[in-house]
C-alpha cells in the first residue's frame, strides 16, 4: 500500500489540502504502508522554491513524515514517454482552435442550451489541412481522446461512484509548447511510483474518472487504484472554504498559537460522527477510520478549533511550550494562565500582565473605592492565600461584595474584563505593581 500527497508549490497550505495530507498520512500509517511526498511543480511561471520549503515546514509541524519525495520536474523524460506512447495509441490527437474560437463555440452551445462539451472538430481534420495549418505557423495542443464508456468505481467514502465519460471534454493533456498539463503528469507519476490508494477532495470525482481512463490507455487495470473523496469543506456560514483565505493557512495557525496537535486531532475527525480526540499524529493513525466520514460536506469552524486549542493547553505541562513562552516567563506563570488561554500567543498579554507596565482604563467613581483598597494591601511576600486575606478586608472596610468588589479590582490590576484567577496573577504581579496600577495618578 502506497499513498501520497501532491501539492503544488504556488501557495501556503490551507486547512482543506491540509486535511488532505493529514488522511493520506494517517491512513498510510494505520494500515502499514508508504506515504509519498510528491512536489506538483510543472507549473514553472508560479511555482516557488519558498513555497517548497514552506509546505515541508507546514507538514512536519503537523507530525507527518514521508518515506519518498520527488518533484515533477525531475521526471519530464517519464511524461514525454508517456505522451510519445499516447499519440502512437491514437488517444492524443492535435488541436489547432484558439481561446477565441473555443469561447465562441462554448456561447453557442450555451445559447442553444447544450451541454459545453468539446465538439473533436480537430479528430476530423485531414492529414493535408494539419499540415496545412502547420504550414501556416500554427502550432498544435494535444488533447486526449475520452472512450465512450461510463467508468465506474466504489469510492471508500462516497460509495457507487460513476463519471459518463461522453459528457466530459476531452482534457488537454499536452500544451503547445509540449509541456504536461497535470492530468497526465499525475497519472503517469501514480502508476510508475507503485501508488495505490489516493484520497482527495470531491471536487476530483469527475478528474478521477478521466484518470482511470488515461490509466487504462497507459496500460493499467480499470481497477488498479481505490480512491477516497472527501466531501469539501464548508465556512462557518456554510459557504465553501476559500482556498485563498490566508486567515485559514497552516503558517498562521502556527504563528498564532494554534497546536498541531489541537488542529489535527480537529481535522482527523472533521466530517465525521466522531468526537476529536486530543492526540498527536502517531496516536492519531492507531484510531483513524476513513469509513467513518460522512458524505455531506463537513463545516470547519475556528471557534471548535480554538476550543480544542485551549482543552490542549490547559493541560499540558510547561516543559513543552518554555521554549515558545516571553522570555522570563516561569513555571508558576504557565500554570496560572494556561487554563485561560486559547492561543499560545496569548501568554505574552499576560505576561505583560505579571511583569510589564500597563496602563489600566480609568473606572469612573471608582477612585475612592481603588484607593481604600490600596491602603488595605498586605506587605509582602505573598502567596495564593493572599487575594483572599485582601479582599476579604477590602469588603469588611468598604461593604462591597461580589462584582462590586472584584470587577474594579481585576481591571485595575489587569486592565482585562475576565482572565486567569487572580488568586494565582496577584503574587506575579507584586505589590508595587499592584499598587501603582491601583493609584495611577499618585
């Protein structure tokens, strides 16, 4: 068994390829075989070298390893094979028309309400009139010639699937300038690498079927692959996931503190009846079951995300994140704010909070109140009984008590609404803090 995982380097990768990968890998992983790390980089004029780099970062923060990799563009001799082989076979034929003249074709067919399918004009030209239009300095683009069949497979998340290979145009394989479209280029890799199951997205089914066909005309059986499709991923409004969202790319998750175990435990189970178990990726492969994805399409929603993230980090231990904490921060610090947080990021507020200056918002009629309880705070060195000992004399002095008394006290000692208890804050912050921040103006 031999799976892969095929981005192309022309962006960051996003939550949906991301889900990709993360299947491939796990189901690889459960079931004893191989994952593939394959660079889809035949698309010279965007492809970047960073971008190459930036996903193997991405995957690797996630905790996926793979066995091989390559890069198409180190395989160019295999496609042109590949072609050479298809064009003998009579299932590559020259195409001549231009964007202008397909367009034009396309409105017809769209007026007279006809499906927009490739009419093969091109198959019915003569040996003279290719020469012909050779002659004139047109050079031509090969498309492949689709069999009049419905393929047919049983998808291991969708079920029955079929594609009417009649309906569908035939796919360009092949440009004017004789490079490979990835149609081909992706066929003639997963044949001849030993690839054996391919998991993806639904919006392939109607590719796959076209594959299978090319397959079968390079020599594979109809049935050489098993595939999956994921069902595609919605927005939390219900709209579908933009690609090009970089809110939603795996390079800012991870600069804004979301865990690679919080969002792939989350991605393992998205679509699917099960409840997302906190594991890093090794644990996650012994229990991933990709017959439990359902085939109705599966809505990330970040608050879900966030809500993992924070279950992660409140309970996990400070030798595991002291190296991506403000510098200074101690033991005693994560333990106080870790159960408060939904991002790692957000330890620098508070540490700022602990050890910085802040400025806290002025509280209205609260200067008196700010100013007895001032008096009231105890000398140091204090501990966790010491909030209470505190505000204890602050309510016998003042008779304030519940939000009355803690709201104005938290703000001015955090300048925040809510946060970590201040029972476990008061002994960072120090009493020099605590009382300039109590009375600013003094």
């Amino acid at each position: 068994m031999k799976l892969r995982f095929a981005p192309s380097p022309t962006g960051l990768l996003h939550v949906g390829n991301a889900r990709q990968a993360l299947a491939n890998a796990l189901y690889a992983r459960r079931h004893g075989g191989q994952f593939q790390l394959r660079i889809d980089d035949t698309d010279i004029g965007r492809s970047r070298e960073e971008l190459v780099e930036a996903i193997q970062k991405d995957l690797r923060w996630m905790g996926i390893q793979w066995d091989e990799t390559f890069r198409q563009t180190e395989r160019l001799d295999r496609y042109a094979a590949a072609i050479e082989k298809l064009k003998a076979s009579g299932h590559l034929y020259p195409c001549f028309e231009s964007e202008q003249e397909l367009a034009a074709k396309r409105e017809t067919q769209i007026r007279q309400r006809r499906a927009p399918v490739y009419d093969r004009a091109m198959l019915k030209m003569t040996p003279q009139q290719r020469a012909q239009a050779e002659a004139n300095g047109k050079v031509p683009y090969w498309r492949f010639k689709l069999s009049n069949t419905t393929v047919r497979w049983r998808d291991m998340v969708m079920g029955d699937c079929q594609v009417k290979l009649p309906s569908v145009s035939d796919p360009v394989l092949v440009r004017t300038d004789g490079t490979v479209l990835y149609t081909l280029a992706s066929v003639v890799d997963d044949l001849e690498t030993g690839i054996t199951h391919i998991i993806r997205g639904e919006d392939h089914v109607t590719n796959t079927g076209v594959q299978i066909d090319i397959a079968q005309a390079l020599g594979a059986h109809p049935d050489h692959f098993r595939f999956a499709h994921l069902p595609l991923l919605l927005d939390e409004n219900g709209g579908k996931l933009s690609k090009r969202f970089d809110a939603c790319s795996l390079r800012t998750f991870r600069q804004d503190g979301i865990e690679a175990t919080a969002l792939i435990s989350y991605l393992a189970r998205l679509g699917s009846s099960d409840d997302p178990v906190l594991l890093p990726f090794d644990e996650q492969a012994k229990i991933y079951d990709i017959s439990h994805i359902s085939r109705s399409a599966a809505r990330f929603d970040t608050r879900q995300l966030l809500a993992m993230n924070h279950k992660l980090l409140a309970q996990t231990p400070y030798a595991d994140v002291a190296d991506r904490l403000p510098k200074g921060a101690t033991e005693t610090f994560w333990l106080a704010i870790r159960g408060n947080i939904e991002l790692l990021s957000e330890a620098r507020l508070w540490h700022n909070v602990t050890d910085g200056d802040i400025i806290p918002p002025v509280q209205e009629g609260e200067d008196a109140f700010l100013k007895e309880a001032a008096s009231l705070l105890p000398p140091e060195p204090w501990d966790e009984t010491t909030w209470k000992a505190w505000t204890t004399a602050v309510r016998e002095k003042t008779g304030r008590s519940g939000k009355a008394l803690f709201h104005p006290l938290r703000l001015a000692l955090t300048g925040e609404e809510q946060g970590p208890e201040l029972r476990d804050l008061l002994p960072l912050i120090g009493r020099s803090r605590a009382l300039a921040r109590l009375l600013p103006s003094a």
